[in-house]
C-alpha cells in the first residue's frame, strides 16, 4: 500500500499539524513562512495571504523567486491535482497584495494612536523611548532622513541598529494611507497597532528578497543606523 504522492502534497495531507510543504523546494514550514493558494471555480489559481480561503490549498515558499518558479514549473496542477491555471503575473500579483496589507497595516497603526507624522514630531519620537519604528518615503529627501538618523543615534546609541528603518512605500501611497496630507518621514511607536504593520512589512521585504528570513534582527533590518546616524545602509529599499 502506498502513501500519497509527496510532491501533490496540499495543506489537508498534513492533517492538523503545523508545518506546511513547498511544492517547489519540498522545505517544510509554519503557514507564517509560505503562502496559500487556492484554486476559484474557474480553476485559476488565487493567492489566500490569510490562509482562510475554503478548499484545497498548496503552499509556496513565501518569496517571489519561488512562486514565479511554481507557475514555470506548472507545479500548482501537481500541488491540486488537476489543472490549474497560473498567471504569468501571479508572483507580482502576491507582491502587490502583501504592499496592499502592509499598507493597510499602516493606516490601521494610525487609527490606533500608534504613529505620528510631521518631521518635528517625528525627529523628538526618533530621540525618545518607546520607538519601535521609522518610515520614510522612498522618495524623501536625504538630508531629512540623515537628520532623524542622528536624533536616533544620539539617544539610542548602538541599539538604534535594532530599529527599523523602513523605506519601502513612495510619498503619494503614506500619504494615502494615512488621510490624504502629504506624508514624508513617520514614526511608529510601541504598540499592536505598530506590531501588525511591522509584520506585516517583513513579510512582504523578505518576498521581495530584502530581509533575511527568520525573526527580525538587528542586522535584517531594511535600513540600519551607524556613524551617529550619518551614513545609512540601505538593504532593501
């Protein structure tokens, strides 16, 4: 007697149990390090980020290389079993939905009275306890950033290496996002509000291949503090 077919293997073979299979690497891992897919009734392939969507589901190695690699390898009718149609766009149509949810976790930090604006408040919150974040836009100017950086440092010293630095999102999408007013440097500050953004933010960086997989770190950071806050090293921008 055979068991079932270890490279069909979807998220119901696994029963209860936590970890999930890549259907391109065969590495195993929590639904945290993969993403969803299922099949709609016309048989096309859609990405379920919240692992919620009823249905069999197959799992991909949360990064953009991986997913592109299942839709050329045609794997995902391996994975359900039956054909399956995958767009050609499908891993940056992943990228664009994991942007979305970050995006919305940044208004949703906003709500909850857990991010400030405007380059004053945002300097005094860089130079005061309690920050867990800062986000500027792609597009802000250097020597606002460089001036941030050095309230960070002066106050935080090494461990401002530990505090993200985010750099992801253009001035017109912050701005967006958070009511409309033009949003340039922002600070999150501690709380579930700036937990949801912030986890939501790694995920999509490490899709994107801009963050080290695994727990954040203060050397898998976006952007990292040295020098007092003069020079910065930008690893994912």
């Amino acid at each position: 007697m055979t068991g079932p077919d270890p490279e069909a293997a979807g998220d119901e073979d696994l029963g209860a149990l936590p970890e999930r299979t890549c259907i391109v690497t065969r590495r195993k891992g929590t639904p945290d390090d993969l993403v969803r897919f299922v099949l709609d009734p016309q048989g096309r392939v859609v990405p379920d980020l919240k692992a919620k969507l009823p249905g069999r589901g197959v799992w991909v190695d949360a990064t953009r290389d991986a997913v592109a690699e299942a839709v050329r390898r045609r794997l995902f009718a391996r994975g359900f079993r039956r054909p399956a149609e995958a767009a050609a766009t499908l891993a940056d149509d992943v990228a664009a939905l994991m942007r979305r949810e970050a995006i919305q976790g940044l208004s949703l930090a906003n709500k909850a009275g857990d991010l400030v604006t405007g380059f004053g408040k945002v300097e005094a919150a860089a130079g005061a306890p309690g920050l867990a974040a800062l986000v500027h836009a792609a597009d802000a100017a250097e020597d606002g950033v460089r001036k941030i950086g050095q309230a960070l440092w002066r106050v935080h010293g090494e461990r401002s290496a530990a505090i993200p630095v985010i750099r992801s999102f253009a001035a017109e999408e912050l701005s967006l996002a958070l009511g409309g007013a033009l949003v340039i440097h922002a600070a999150l500050v501690a709380g579930p509000g700036s937990d949801g953004f912030l986890s939501k933010w790694r995920r999509l960086a490490r899709y994107d291949g801009k963050l080290a997989p695994g727990p954040a770190t203060d050397g898998g950071m976006e952007s990292r503090n040295s020098g007092q806050g003069a020079r910065q090293d930008r690893t994912a921008e």
